[in-house]
C-alpha cells in the first residue's frame, strides 16, 4: 500500500478527475491553464470512452459516437482550442429512412424527434397503415392531455397520435439515441423540446410543427449543424490530453487505475487507487467524477451527505450495444448508396430484426468515401439484448443479411469489425430530471466535488462537453488563484 506523500507536499491545489472519457478529459483539457495540479484516473487500460477509431478496409471509421452538433458554441470552441478546427466538418446528408412495412421509406422531414408534423405527408411516406395514419389524426381534435409530473413516453405518445406512431417513428427514434424502450423512458428528459412546446399547444403534431424549421428556399439544402472530425471522432480524447501533458507539465495521467473509495478530509479528499502496483492513496483538494452512474454511487456512497445521491444514482440502468461495421464493393449496391438519397435507416423494434439502425457512413460523411462503402450497424437495446450473445462472426453473418433485405446489397462485405459496449448508454427513465435534481443537490453540499458525464442532461458527446465544463466550474470555487469563468 502506497500513502501518496507528494499530495500532502505540494501546496498547488491539487484535482482528481475520476474517468477518462470525453466527460473527464474534457475536465482535464479546461483545468490546464488554471493553477492547478490534474490528475486523471481511467480504469480501463485505454482514454476515451465510448469515442474510439480504428480501420476498416483502411478507411478510418470511428466504433463508437461518431457526430456531434458542430454548431453548439462550446462544442466548437473546444474543438477549435485543441487545435483541431481544421478537422471539423459537416455531413453531406442527413435525412433517414425507416425500414418499414416491407421498404426502406424516407422519413419526411416534417417531424420533431420522431413526432410528425405534416400528416399528409406522412400518409404519402408509406411509414404508416392507413389506419395508423387515421389514428395520428386524432390528435388534432383531442382535448389536452393532462400530465401531473412526468409519464413516460409511450404513455404520451400513443394516448395522443396512437401505437403506430410510437413502433414505427418514436420508438426507433429512441432506440438510435440511447437504445431506450419508450414505455421505460421519460416524457420530459428524452423528448424535453416537445414536452416543453406540448404545454403552449394541445395538440402534439402542432407542438413538433412549432419546433420544424423552415422549409430552405427553392434549389437550396437545408442547412444541417451535425459533424465530425476527419481524423476520427475517437481520436478527439487523446488530442485533448495531449494538450494537457504539454500545458501542464505536473499533470499526471493514468490508465488502469481503478478509484475504489473517495472520503472527506479535513481539508480536501482522499482517494483509493487500486492499480498493476497495488494499493495506493492520493489526497486531493477537489474531485470531479466522470465516470457513470454505477462507479459515481459507488463512490459517493462513504461521503457523508452525498449517500442520497447515491441511492439516486443506482436508480439509473444502462443499456449494451453492439457496433457491426460492414464494408462492401461500391458496386454491391445498385446505382450506388449515394443514389437512395438518405444517409442511413432506422428499424423499429416491433418488426423483430436484431438490427436497430443503420448508416451510410461513405454517405452521410463524404470525406470517407472512396473504393468501398463503409456501412455502421446497430444492435442490442433494452429488453433485448440477444443479438450481442451471439460470437463475432455468427453476429456478422445476420446483420449482413438484413443489410442485404433492406438495401438489396449484393455479396458478403470485404471487411468487418464488430464492437461490443457493455453497459453503454444510460436511460432517463420516468422522473429522471428530479431524480438529477436531487443528485446535483445532494453533491453541492460537499465543497470540491462535483459529478459529471452522459447520466445526467445527456448522452451527446456535446453534452458531455458542457457538463465537464459546469463541473470544472463548480470544483474551482474556492481554490486559491483560480478562475471560474462559465461558457456560454
């Protein structure tokens, strides 16, 4: 056991980020240039999360998150200070299709979040049975549903525009987000811009049409704020600590190193370090906890005051997910992906496929394409997690085949990857918004220790982003010579 002297010698303050994913090294990359000493511990033997790039018939393709919302101010500042702005770039098509009763079919553009605003044109899709489409309409004449506290999803939803809308719009929708159920997930967290306009309209299909933008003028594309990097999203973590090590050269920073307790000392905190060396203790001025709901309770569980956010915490489950990449021939595809004019496709869970959803990613992002097609496939959600038991190449050969159903592909892809996130994505489920409330509340009675990362206001790498930010922030108040200074 190693009791970390130096901790105790150094009159720097000294700040603990616990979990190295964009949440974390996010903290790191905005403490450099404060007068701080960082240390940031990954249990993993790797940075960087669920962001993560490797090849694939030697095109670069990310294996986890692989877009962001380049237009968010914080995202592109952040981007822009690791000197990666160069790099940013927006995708070249952005619409989806569902692959529904029997078709790929476009999804119109005149939706919210899965929530249709146009029923013309929705009926005109094929998405819908005639029936389905009638039930929708129902909405328009309801009285308004009233909601005391949040429900969840499905209970909205279908009470107002009916089942069909829920299965083949909403639900899959939800399942690319976070691979949620919607009879699971919250009104108010996962769909908050509708929930927000639902109290303004009584009818949802009016309260998304508020939120649709504009139609573009005649001959224009309308314009889209989702992006990438072209070295890779997966790539964003490492240039970040990167910057780190070089602008603060006493910062430290660890992979297989495991925070197994966190305690309150009279002045600051104690951590203990499970690592190859043994056991060992550092003792830290604040700590920001980047890592998700499990650990975070976990740890926060022996910090008196902080116990209710525990139990809060171990209220949040996770979802497993798995990430087939498939590349194939650019001539598997008749005419060419290009030519479907949608950048990918969604499958609703009620027509019993393994996979969830599907992009074109030599479509959506144009600077990968070249000699193959490069497609990301989805599978495993809650409630269903099958698929992800099967091995590699069992896995592959059905998620091929359904490729093969929706897209006519011709042949067996020329190269594969397949890679599996367990316990990946956190669902908000019902009351999740006061069940964070009562978290953040419980944790801000402990100067020098804040929570951050994807269980709490979002799973978007975005997201992510600001949360560190506001993390970052709330550590500083009271260290000697630091700034906080909050972004907008």
């Amino acid at each position: 056991m190693v009791d970390n002297k130096q901790d105790r010698a150094d009159t720097t303050p000294h700040v603990v980020i616990v979990g190295g994913g964009i949440t974390g090294v996010t903290a790191a990359f905005h403490l450099r240039t404060e007068p701080v000493r960082i240390t940031l511990l990954e249990a993993a033997p790797r940075l960087g999360g669920k962001l993560s790039a490797s090849e694939v018939a030697g095109v670069l393709v990310d294996e986890g998150a692989e877009g962001l919302y380049a237009r968010r101010p914080k995202t592109t500042r952040l981007i822009t200070a690791a000197g990666l702005g160069d790099q940013l770039t927006l995708a070249g098509a952005t619409t989806t299709a569902i692959w529904s009763r029997g078709a790929l079919r476009p999804l119109p553009t005149s939706q919210f979040m899965g929530i249709p605003s146009d029923l013309d044109a929705l009926a005109e899709s094929g998405i819908l049975s005639p029936e389905g489409v009638a039930e929708a309409r129902r909405d328009l004449e309801l009285p308004p549903t009233e909601r005391d506290g949040d429900v969840s999803v499905a209970a909205y939803v279908s009470e107002r525009l009916g089942q069909e809308v829920l299965d083949r719009l909403v639900d899959p929708f939800l399942s690319d987000v976070c691979a949620g159920r919607p009879d699971q997930l919250s009104f108010e967290a996962m769909l908050a811009p509708l929930a927000n306009a639902s109290r303004r309209y009584p009818s949802l299909i009016r309260a998304a049409g508020s939120l649709v933008p504009p139609p573009p003028p005649d001959g224009q594309e309308a314009p889209t704020g989702i992006g990438t990097l072209t070295g890779g999203l997966g790539n964003l973590p490492q240039v970040l600590v990167n910057a780190v090590l070089a602008d603060s050269p006493h910062a430290q920073v660890r992979t297989g190193a495991e925070v197994t307790g966190l305690a309150p000392e009279q002045q600051g905190w104690r951590l203990t370090v499970n690592a190859d060396a043994g056991t060992e203790h550092l003792t830290a001025d604040a700590v920001i906890l980047a890592v998700p709901a499990g650990p975070a309770g976990r740890l926060l569980a022996d910090v008196p005051g902080a116990a209710p956010a525990a139990a809060e915490l171990a209220q949040i489950p996770y979802a497993s997910v798995g990430m087939i990449t498939l590349a194939y021939p650019r001539t598997a595809f008749a005419g060419g992906l290009a030519a479907r004019g949608f950048c990918g496709y969604r499958v609703p869970a009620v027509d019993g496929r393994a996979v969830n959803e599907v992009t074109f990613s030599t479509v959506k992002w144009p600077h990968l394409a070249g000699e193959v097609e490069i497609l990301r496939c989805s599978v495993g959600q809650v409630g269903d997690e099958a698929p992800l038991h099967r091995d590699d190449a069992d896995l592959v050969r059905l998620v091929a085949a359904e490729v093969a159903a929706a897209t006519g592909a011709v042949g067996a892809p020329v190269a594969t990857r397949v890679t599996r996130w367990a316990s990946a994505l956190p669902q908000y489920t019902v009351g999740h918004l006061d069940r964070v409330n009562r978290i953040r509340t419980a944790v801000s009675g402990s100067p020098g220790l804040a929570v951050c990362g994807a269980a709490y206001e979002g799973v978007g790498v975005g997201t992510c982003i600001a949360d560190a930010r506001k993390a970052v922030d709330q550590v500083l108040v009271g260290l000697p010579g630091t700034t906080v200074a909050t972004l907008t």
